[in-house]
C-alpha cells in the first residue's frame, strides 16, 4: 500500500539569495530539519521554478518558490515501553515531562531501547507527532541523558510547527540551575561565544572562532556560595548542543561533575565519589512557551533531584 503525500510551498528569504538549497529550505521551513531536506531533494521530491532539484548543494535564488513533496511518516520501529515518567503538564496537542537523570532521550546505538522516545511511545499511544519522518513523539529539543529536568514534546503536527518556530526565534524561555566549581568574581554575567564541534575530538562541543559554529548566548547569575563551589542559574537566549556546559567551562568555571568539559577539583573528587555522584550537576529547572495552539503563555518549574540537592547540601559553606 501506497503511502500518502502531502505538499508544502517554501518561499526562500531574501536574506538567503546564494545560499545551499538545504540550508535555504531549512531557513523557509523551521518545523523541517535541514537533514531531513537533504535526503528529500535527493530523492527527487523537491521542485523549484526550474523543474526538479535534486542537487542540495545548488545555490537557491532569494524569492524562488519551491514545492516540497512530504511522504506520510513510516510506521516508528522503537518499542512501546512501559516507563514511569513523570508527567508535569499534558492536554491534547503537547505533553511536559520532568525527565530524570540518566533517560536517554532518542534510541541510538548502544540504547536502542529504554529511552523517552519508547516511554513516551507507551504513554501517548497512537498520539504523536508525524513531523521528522516517521511517527515518533515530537520532541522538539533535547537534554543531555545526565541531565535532569524539564522537556517538552509535541504531540499534534500543528503543535510540533508552533513550538519549531518559538526555538528558532529563541523565544523558548529556558533556564538551569547547575553547580559550578570555583568562586564567581561577579554575581552575574554573560557568555556569547559560537559552539561547534572539537577540531581534536568530534564527540565534543567547544568554542570556535566568531565565522564558525552556531551563535550562542548563556546568561548566568550567581544564587549561592558554596565550597569552593557556587550554584548558578544560566538562561539560554539559544539551545545549543551542551551549551550551558561549554560555556561555563570556557570561562574557567566547568559543571561539578562533568565527565566531559570538566577537571574534577582534588577537594571535589572524594565528596563525589562518597556521595555517589557519576553526572554533570546540571538540571533544566524552568521552561516557558506559548501554547502553540492555544495561545496562551505556559510556564513550569522543577526543584533540583535529590542527588544534586544532597551535592549543594554538602557543599553549603
């Protein structure tokens, strides 16, 4: 049986004359990523006004128009798993989770199982988003699977495209509380420094020269003192992969914790290893959005888990 097509009409911006079709589309499209666009030009479903365009990389005229044919979403092959997950808000076009530490977030090698994607697939059976190439939950960004906190998914394609243009005009209101080591000088400041991948080491973030990377602003402000410690709250103006973790670390202050960005302090290492702390002291404790069909301003609040409140416990000077 045949699967359905559904059509779509892209104008590209100005702003975007001589860009890569890819990149272009993606810029008129935001609920699409630019990956997902690649494979469908490639695959012959894109259309501009010069007839079928299967290169990505050709350049895209500012003010064209191309149509976008989009095959219904392929039947998901994650498994439904029934894992507790703890519910903050749901109606019937999106669902607020309080994700605990450790969840991965997406099945990939090596956790093809065990995920959020397959709780969530459970517990909102036969109610998710199509939008990404299969029906799979709409989740709109991520967290880190050691990082604790607040995460949103979609579960109504129209929900998916409201809440695909509130990140991208970064008017997601998302703020972590994390403990950083060493003392901040200042009691509040701001890092605006691009991210992207280590030249050294592909698997890592890192800062990179201002023509390179993604944009990338933290605001942090300092909440408490602690040993040799302070805890902070960082409000991201963007979502960047490990940005919060990256930045701090570029300024000399790395999460306690961290296995990654991190050099666990000789007075740090011994309390971890007592308390049994194996994660970056970071938790996603506040997030505000438009209900992207209802209109109306949402915004919800997370304590820190346990673990890392026994962590500032110990550490309180």
């Amino acid at each position: 049986m045949s699967r359905g097509v559904s059509i779509i009409e892209a104008r590209i911006a100005d702003t975007a004359d001589g860009w890569r079709l890819d990149r272009a589309l993606a810029d008129a499209v935001p609920t699409m990523s630019r990956e997902r666009l690649k494979a469908l030009i490639s695959s012959g479903q894109v259309t501009g006004p010069e007839g079928l365009a299967r290169d990505p990389a050709r350049k895209a005229p500012g003010g064209a128009v191309f149509s976008v044919a989009i095959p219904e979403p392929e039947p998901a092959h994650n498994i439904a798993q029934d894992i507790a997950l703890t519910v903050v808000f749901e109606d019937e076009h999106l669902i607020v989770i309080d994700k605990q530490a450790g969840l991965v977030v997406h099945p990939a090698a090596g956790n093809l199982d065990g995920t959020l994607v397959n709780a969530l697939l459970h517990h909102c059976a036969g109610q998710l988003s199509g939008i990404g190439g299969v029906a799979r939950p709409g989740i709109v960004h991520r967290i880190d699977k050691d990082t604790s906190g607040l995460m949103l998914a979609a579960k109504t394609d129209r929900a998916h495209e409201g809440l695909a243009r509130q990140f991208k005009s970064h008017s997601i209101d998302r703020r972590y509380k994390a403990i950083v080591s060493g003392q901040l000088k200042t009691s509040e400041g701001t890092v605006n420094a691009n991210l992207g991948r280590s030249s050294t080491n592909r698997k890592k973030m890192a800062v990179v020269r201002e023509d390179q990377g993604k944009h990338a602003i933290t605001h942090w402000r300092k909440l408490h003192q602690l040993r040799d410690a302070s805890l902070v709250e960082c409000r991201l103006e963007t979502g960047r992969t490990h940005q919060v973790r990256v930045h701090m670390a570029s300024i000399g202050h790395p999460l306690v914790g961290d296995p990654v960005y991190g050099s666990t302090r000789p007075q740090h290492r011994q309390l971890l290893a007592t308390l049994g702390f194996q994660r970056q002291a970071l938790h996603a404790a506040h997030l505000g959005f438009i209900h992207p069909v209802k209109s109306h301003a949402l915004a919800f609040d997370s304590e820190i888990p346990a673990d890392m409140q026994e962590l500032f416990d110990t550490l309180v000077v």
